[in-house]
C-alpha cells in the first residue's frame, strides 16, 4: 500500500507534483514537475520544474505556476514483497513518466 500524498502541507523545494487545470499552457497539464522554489509571497507562484510529455523524457521547462494547479504526488513507502526486481509500479510510472494513483 503506497502513503497518499498530503496536499495540506506548503509546496517546498523537492516535492514531487503533477500540473493540471492551465489555460495559457494547457500542453503541460497531467506533466509531472519537481518544486525547485516555494511561493512567492508577491505573485503567488512557486518555481517549477516540468517535465514536458510531449516532447520527451528529457525536455525540461522552469515554469511558475499557482499552487491550485499542482498536485502533489506521493512519495510512496511500499513493501518490498510487492517490488518487481527492485521497483515498485509507482515507481516505474514515475520513471516513464505516468502517473499512477
């Protein structure tokens, strides 16, 4: 059983979330970003760093975004009888870029 990820704490630096609900950029909705800054108390935006699907693996894009659309995704804590060779599905859809709930 992977822990659920806890959206009632601040977005910090490290957290690992998913984009979605953008107009302006909707071709990084359901991009999975890594928080690289918290919110800025002036704009109301955290620093980003997204994982652009569309365009590969390795395409990254620093963008500011509003808390509202990112979701944080669980760092999950799974026993090791359900790895396969050492990974645990969530993990493997981290690694390719799925995300799995």
């Amino acid at each position: 059983q992977a822990k659920e990820a806890d959206d009632s704490q601040p977005l910090q630096p490290q957290d690992r979330v998913m984009v979605s609900g953008l107009v302006g950029r909707p071709e990084l909705n359901e991009a999975l970003a890594t928080v690289l800054l918290p919110v800025d108390p002036v704009s109301g935006r955290c620093c980003v760093r997204v994982r652009r699907p569309e365009v590969g693996f390795c395409a990254l894009d620093d963008v500011k975004l509003k808390p509202q659309n990112l979701s944080k995704m669980p760092l999950p804590t799974v026993a090791p009888a359900d790895a396969t060779d050492g990974f645990h599905p969530l993990h493997i859809a981290a690694i390719e870029g799925r995300a799995e709930r």
